[in-house]
C-alpha cells in the first residue's frame, strides 16, 4: 500500500465524515416516522471492506461501536452469499449482533472490480416492529419472542430487486406498515447514495490510497487515543449507580463500573452489576461496548476520528448473565435506559480522574412515552425520545433543552404532534425549583403534558430517575426526580417510573410528565449573590430555595 501524506489523509478523513453524514440526511429527509425524523433516533456509518467503522454520521453516539459487531456477524454468516445490488436487513440481538428489536439495520456492500471494498450502513428505530406491545419497548417483556419480529440476516433486496417475500413479512408483523416501509425505504436510499459516493471518491484517488488512507486512519486514531489517555491518572475508578426498577413496587437495578487507566490504556469493567431481569431493560454486549466507547470518548480533548481504530485502546468486560450482558432469550427492547445509565455511571467514575472534563448527573437520557390506539379504524402509534437537561459542570450552571451525551436526538414539535395524531401538548415548560442545589446549579426539569383527544387509547412511557434522582458533584445537590401522572376529572393516577404493561387512557385524560432535574456543582452556600439573585428573576427558583437552600439575602 502507498504511504499516506497526513495532509491526504485529513481530506480523505473529511470525505469519509461526508459520506456518512450524507447517509444521516438522506434518512433524516426521507423517513416517515416522527421518531426518526424529528427525534433523529438513528445512526449512519460508512465501513471498510471489514466492516470496520471508517466514519459515523453525527447522529447517535451510543451506537458508535455498535457497527462492528453487526458486520462482522453479516461477513462471517454470509461468506460467499454477498453479491452486487443486494441489501441486507436484521435487528435480532441474538441472531444477528443487534441492540434490540426496533432498531434495524439496513446495510449494502461497495462492490468495486467484482470485490467489496466497503458498506454502506444504517441503523433506524422504528415506530413499530409488533409484539405485546404497541412501540415494541415492552418493559414487562420476559423473553425476547415476546418483544415483536426477530430477522436474522436477510436480504431485503437481491441483486437490486426487491425481495418481496421479507417485504410481506414485515408488513404482517408490525401496527404502522406505512411508517416503518417509509423508514426502510429511507435507510435503502441512504445506503444507495453511500455506495455510489464511496465509489466516486475511489475514483478519483485509486482504490490503493482509499485501503492505504482506511488502515492509517485506524492507526491515527488509536495513537491519538493513547497518547492522550497516557496523560490521565493512572489506578482505578468506581462508581454506583441505580435504575430504580420495574413495575408499582420496583427492585433497584444495580450498576457497578471500576475503570482503570493502564498507562496508554483504559478498562471498562462492569462487575458488581445486576444480573439480568425478567424484564426489557437488558443490554446486548454490543450496545454495552458502545456505551463505554462513547463515554471515553466524550472526555477525550483531541479531535481523534470516529472510526474503528479509536475503540482499539478501550477494553469492556462485564459478567455473563448481567443486564449489561444477558443470555438469550434475555428481552431488550427498552435497553436505551440501561445504556443512558451506564453512561451516566461511567461519568461518575470518571469524574473522579478528570473532573474538569464531566458534568454532575443530568436527566439521565431520553423519556420514551408512546401513545397508541385505533382512530377511523387505523392504528396509530406517537412515540418520541424526550430529552432534558444537564447537571453542572465546572464551569457553568446546568443546562436545558440539550440532549444526552449518548444520544445526540431531539422532541418533537408540539404543532407536528397536534397535526398527527389524536393528543394536545398543554404544557411544555420548566419547572421552577427543580435543579440541583449547588455553586453551580444543575438544569431545571422538563415537562410535556398531553390531552388525549381519542378513546381507549394506551400510554407505555420508559422513564426512570424517580427514587435516585440524579446526583451531584463535589458538594452538588441532587435534582429533582421525575414524575408521571394521568389526571382524569379529579382524580389522580400515579404511573410507574417503567410501567410492566401499558395503561388505559380515556378521551380528556391529561397525561403529565415530568423529566429529572440535573444535579448540581459544589456546596450551595458558595453559590454567587449576583447568581442566586438573576435565578430568582427569571423565576428559575423560588424565594424559599434562595433563603433556605442558599441563604440568600435575594429572597
């Protein structure tokens, strides 16, 4: 292979970015779903002939490391079996490396002289994918057959057509044929663009310097990675944190992580944690992997590549039979929890090696609420990914209205809900009071409220922080825990953090949920007079908090 000028290997590093966040407009144009398109939970990479990661999309960073594993698992199981024009398809976490159900991959090989030489892929969660439970995010789920259609590796299309026999079977299996048809065929024109845009670029540069420039990326972002993690403190680093669990009287789900820096190294090891629940919260180790990915790589100052050769430095263990590494036929279809609070505990870990670098807990990743029920005889089924707000950092009050490290999506607009489906969105605010005490303040909670404007209608939300709210940092108080709570006339329903089965709704109810506050920063009597004044202008807290949490003369 020809040696690689860095100057060529930075243009040819742009041009790998391009084409992967190509793929994620194409999809985010496209698709059908709001989950998709407006709450942008979908991922995008463009591959090497291995299957290794040259570039993600600027989508979801806790499917960073996912990739991988999947194509690895496509290459070996269909060795001989992969020909030009074919697309493939599969979601299973058993059968074929996914994450969980909902979330499909669509893939296409980069033929080149009668070799692959690269993949186009893309990952989408969609609006539904069958099962117990309308959304496919079946908290009470004991098994995964339970959770909705598994697919193996197939081909969607063979040799460009398409195969109609899987099309069938999709569309028999799932509540909103059109949506999930229209996010396929999304994912099928994203991967198209991306062969034909990884084709031009070998084009121009020679099939040689695009193997050659693959291999030094590889390289450079592994040294890069080392380089800088050879700067951290070295020795080992814990932390413990809760999912509050499952159902009206719920057991805590333990997660326990000791990162350790080895000189230009870094282990992830997840002994100590739960074992795994009758319950769809479990994590395939894939989806486990790219947590951790993500995590290390969120604390890292270099501007190292999204491609594989980063993960390189970064080893994941965690115990056989946990929630972070179940056995089949283990349910994972709301596994997102699990991931946005094994990020939420390798931040604390980490906030003891590099405190600088890591806010105090925040509102610990996405509510999903799902709405669903049949209007003029049609099923429907809203789904969203709700983010929140941030904990305090070092250098700033907590912030709101941002997005997860772990997961970089967005709400819906209320006007496009309102439009679409049978629900009014009568509050969408923050909650006064809400963030964590601290000389730097956390964010304040969010709250979305709904009308629901049908009959028997269904809510399933995955929700958590209720019982461990979020934590602080150095003297930082914890922010205010969520809350979910159906109002029907007078009375008052109180739903479960994650709820094993859906709950009835009624035309006029008023769904209410409140997400968690972020924890604060710092011992809360050294807050700033001047800080504590403007919180109270902008109504941010109350005079009760200014006096009594951060006694103020303000209040």
């Amino acid at each position: 292979m020809p040696k690689i000028d860095p100057y060529l290997l930075e243009v040819l590093r742009s041009a790998f970015d391009t084409i992967a966040d190509n793929l994620a407009i194409t999809v985010m144009r496209t698709a059908y779903s709001e989950i998709v398109r407006e709450s942008l939970d979908f991922s995008t990479a463009l591959c090497d002939a291995d299957g290794m990661t040259l570039a993600q999309g600027v989508c979801t960073p806790m499917h960073l490391g996912s990739f991988h594993d999947a194509m690895v698992n496509l290459r070996r199981s269909r060795e001989g079996d992969i020909h030009p024009g074919d697309v493939f398809i599969f979601n299973d976490p058993f059968l074929a490396a996914g994450q969980h159900l909902p979330d499909i991959y669509v893939v296409a090989p980069v033929f080149i002289d009668g070799a692959i030489e690269g993949w186009a892929t893309t990952l989408a969660h969609h609006s539904d994918v069958g099962g117990i439970v309308a959304g496919s995010n079946a908290l009470g789920a004991t098994e995964v057959f339970q959770e909705g259609l598994r697919l193996p590796i197939l081909k969607l299309y063979v040799g460009g057509v398409p195969n109609e026999t899987v099309w069938s079977i999709i569309e028999a299996n799932v509540r909103t044929p059109k949506l999930v048809f229209g996010d396929l065929h999304a994912q099928v024109a994203a991967c198209t663009n991306g062969v034909r845009e990884f084709k031009e670029l070998i084009e121009r540069y020679g099939l040689d310097t695009i193997r050659a420039a693959g291999k030094a990326l590889h390289e450079h972002a592994e040294k890069l990675v080392r380089a800088e993690l050879a700067e951290f403190p070295r020795g080992e680093y814990t932390f413990t944190d809760h999912i509050d669990g499952l159902g009206e009287n719920p057991t805590p789900v333990v997660f326990q992580v000791k990162v350790t820096f080895t000189g230009d190294g870094v282990i992830v090891d997840w002994a100590g944690t739960s074992p795994q629940v009758a319950g769809g919260i479990n994590s395939t180790f894939p989806f486990t992997k790219s947590c951790a990915y993500a995590g290390i790589r969120s604390v890292l100052k270099q501007n190292v590549p999204n491609c594989h050769g980063f993960t390189v430095p970064i080893e994941v263990r965690a115990p056989e039979g946990s929630v972070v590494k179940p056995l089949f036929p283990a349910p994972t279809g709301a596994r997102g929890i699990t991931g946005y609070r094994m990020l939420d505990c390798l931040m604390g870990a980490l906030a003891a090696a590099v405190p600088e670098r890591v806010t105090a807990d925040g509102s610990g990743g996405s509510s999903l609420p799902t709405f669903a029920g049949i209007v003029d005889g049609k099923q429907f089924v809203f789904c969203e990914t709700l983010m929140g707000t941030s904990g305090a950092c070092e250098a700033h009050d907590g912030q709101e209205g941002i997005a997860h490290i772990g997961a970089n999506q967005a709400n819906v607009p209320v006007e496009l809900i309102e439009a679409r489906y049978p629900l009014r969105v009568e509050e969408y605010g923050l909650v006064r009071d809400s963030g964590g005490p601290g000389r730097l303040r956390g964010g304040m909670s969010i709250k979305r409220s709904y009308r629901v404007l049908c009959d028997n209608a269904t809510l399933n939300i995955r929700s958590d922080k209720r019982d461990h709210p979020p934590h602080g940092l150095f003297g930082g108080e914890p922010g205010k825990g969520s809350m979910t709570v159906i109002r029907r006339g007078d009375q008052q329903i109180v739903v479960p953090a994650l709820p094993l089965t859906p709950l009835a709704l009624k035309k006029g109810d008023l769904v209410e949920h409140t997400m968690p506050g972020g924890g604060g920063w710092g011992d809360p009597a050294e807050r700033l007079p001047e800080a504590v004044a403007l919180d109270l202008l902008q109504e941010r807290i109350s005079p009760a908090a200014a006096r009594d949490t951060y006694r103020s003369e303000a209040a």
